[in-house]
C-alpha cells in the first residue's frame, strides 16, 4: 500500500437528523461501516439536534459542539486508533461556507491536521462508492433513487468516454413527492406509491440502458414496491441500504490517500470550478507563470496562501482561463492606499478562497519589510467573478 501504513481513513456522513462513520485500514478489505450496537447493522447515530442550527448561525459554540460530536463518533473507532493518524472525508447533502470552515476547524480541536481533511456532496459519495464497485455494476448509467420524509429523488450517474480521463456526471432526473396518503389504508396506500414509484422510474430510464441501481432509505425495508422492484431487477443489479454516502466518503479518503486509484476517471460536479487561475511572478530572476488554483477541485476545497515582495506597483493582475477553452481573461486588485517604498520593500500575503465555483475571493495583507519597513497595518478584499 502507497498510503502511511498507520493511517486510519474515515469516511463520515454528517445528516440533520442521523449520520454515519465507516473506516478503513490496512486490515480492511474495504471501507466498514460502524454499528452503534455490536453484531447488528445500526448504523445511524442521532446528531445532536442544535449543531445544525449553531453552525448555520455561525455561532461561536458551533465549532464547540461540532467538535464534541465527531469525538463522540471517533470514540467508537477507539480500537483503530486516535484522530491524530485519521483522514477524514465528511460528506453532506450540500456543502455551504458555513461548514466549509465549521468542520475543518472542529476537526483540528480532536488533532486531525486540515490536509487530511476533505469535504463533498452526497452525489460526489455516490461516484466514489458506484466506481468502486464491480465493474459489471457500471458498465452503463447506475441509477440511484433515495427516499426522505414525503419524497423519492431520482439521480443518474453516467460515464462520457468521448475523451480522456473519462468524466462522470451524477444529475439529479426525477421527483416523487408521496405526501397523498390521507387516510387510506396501509394496503390501498402501498399499492398507490408503488404504482407511482414505476412510473417515475420508467420516466427516467425511457430506453436507456441501466447496469445498476440502489436505493436508499428505510421507507425502503418495508415490501411495498413490488411491481417497482419487480421492474428494476430486469436485467439491473439492485441493492438496497443505508450507508451508500458513508462508505462513498471513506472510498474517497482513500483514494486521496492513495489507498486505491481512480486514475482514468473525472467527476464533474455541480461545485467544480472551471477555470485555472494564476499570475505573472518573477522567479529566481525569470518572469514565469504561477498557477494559484486549479480548475477541477470543489470550490469548497479551493484555496491558495503566499507571500510574496512587490517590485514598483500598487496592483496586482491576475489571470484566468475555462478548462473548456475561449480567451483568457484578466482581473486586477489595487491598494492605492499602500505607503511608499523602496522597490521590494513590501512583502504581501495573500489568500485566495471561494465563495461558490464562480467567485474567488482574495484577501491582501501589507506585511512591511522587517524594522525598517514596518506593516501598515492595511488590508484589501475583492472577488473575482469568473
């Protein structure tokens, strides 16, 4: 194995209302998911009810909280080892600034280091779990319907081979809201979702061909689907459980672990970034392009830190460029505010983070230069919309 022999890598599903933690070392042949109750397959664990509501506020105690809850989950992985040799992938239905600095930071308290930390959507856990699966399950699209609360969601995971790497794409194809059974009897009521169920799922298909399928959800365990599931298994694969996204999470810390490759293979998701950017720097005496973030990461895992002297100028040009080709575009930052000095006696640090795939944001620090040339204290923002 490429990966550090001692390296526990955890895959963790943080939901509203449940979530799950599965791991995987080097005595694993693939990722476990964990039961809360020995020698059964309860996997869910309740999430504490106000860490949803405190980190979406921003609220200090949030980290706090968060904290204190993945520790308690870890806990349970006790045996394996400390959170100190963890990397950890946490997933989630979507992914928004607030938990995108709340996890890292909640992480660090337990002594997990930030860059072995990753963040992704539930559809990113998807590609990772399907890819890893026999290849005969993928040969074709694989269809994965999940069922919460009053509605069925329908997504496709398809693989484009027109070039190489090959991009995979999971979209998001169809809706069922079951939310009509007022009153009828459980058997009336079975019968009635059933039949809407193999319509929507006949909709989506239409004459496309299907490897596989997987359903997600409890309301899954009771037999109501028959003529849904009769319809699925003709010539597809089906299987049913819970624990699709956590074992997705923890596939996808090892591959970035290098526990596995997926080399061949591209997600496109709907949180990639498409564009390169980067700027002119002189280094070691030759003028050179210096790339800063690259297109094909989450914007949520994007960022830079540097710092570097400036020679004569009160502005900084950055440049950027789509993956799928067109001109490069130009952006620039002033600080005209920037006291007056001798040519590289400004130091400046920077950082470069997103807001959405779309808009970077840049931060600008006047560091000075030493005694003589001491920080003013100055700092600028601005973001670059792509």
């Amino acid at each position: 194995m490429i990966f550090e022999l001692n390296d526990i890598i955890v895959g963790f599903d943080l939901g509203r209302v449940y979530s799950q933690i599965a791991f995987y070392n080097r005595a694993s042949t693939e990722p476990m998911t964990v039961s809360t109750v020995k020698g059964e397959e309860k996997y869910q664990i309740p999430t504490p009810r106000d860490i949803f509501e405190l980190v979406e506020d921003k609220a200090e105690l949030g980290v706090v909280a968060l904290s204190n809850f993945f520790r308690q989950c870890f806990d349970m992985l006790s045996a394996a080892g400390p959170p100190e040799r963890m990397r950890v992938t946490v997933t989630m239905r979507k992914m928004d600034r607030p938990w995108v600095d709340a996890v890292p930071q909640a992480l660090e308290v337990l002594g997990v280091e930030r860059s072995k930390v990753s963040l992704q959507d539930y559809r990113e856990s998807f590609y990772y779990f399907a890819l890893n699966q026999s290849k005969q399950l993928w040969t074709y699209k694989v269809a994965l319907f999940e069922y919460e609360g009053d509605m069925i969601n329908g997504y496709e995971l398809d693989i484009s081979k027109k070039t190489k790497p090959y991009v995979v794409t999971v979209t998001k194809k169809a809706s069922l809201l079951l939310d009509k059974k007022q009153g009828k009897k459980e058997e009336v009521w079975n019968q009635k979702r059933d039949s809407m169920f193999l319509e929507m799922i006949q909709k989506m298909f239409g004459k496309d061909a299907y490897s596989s399928a997987y359903l997600i959800g409890e309301e899954f365990n009771d037999k109501w689907a028959a003529q849904s599931l009769q319809f699925l298994c003709r010539r597809r694969h089906v299987y049913q459980g819970i624990n699709l996204y956590t074992k997705g999470a923890c596939y996808s810390a090892m591959q970035k672990a290098k526990a596995i490759s997926m080399e061949g293979y591209l997600y496109q998701g709907e949180d990639m970034i498409e564009y390169n950017l980067g700027m002119d720097m002189i280094i070691k005496g030759v003028q050179t392009y210096y790339p800063l973030i690259g297109a094909g990461v989450n914007w949520y895992e994007a960022y830079h830190e540097c710092e570097f002297l400036i020679d004569g100028t009160k502005s900084l040009e950055f440049y950027s460029k789509s993956i799928r080709g067109g001109e490069q575009y130009q952006h620039s930052i002033e600080f005209p505010e920037l006291p007056d000095r001798p040519d590289k006696a400004t130091r400046l640090h920077m950082r470069m983070e997103f807001s959405g795939k779309d808009k970077c944001r840049v931060k600008i620090e006047d560091l000075g230069m030493g005694s003589f040339w001491p920080s003013s204290g100055k700092k600028w923002e601005t973001v670059i919309k792509l």
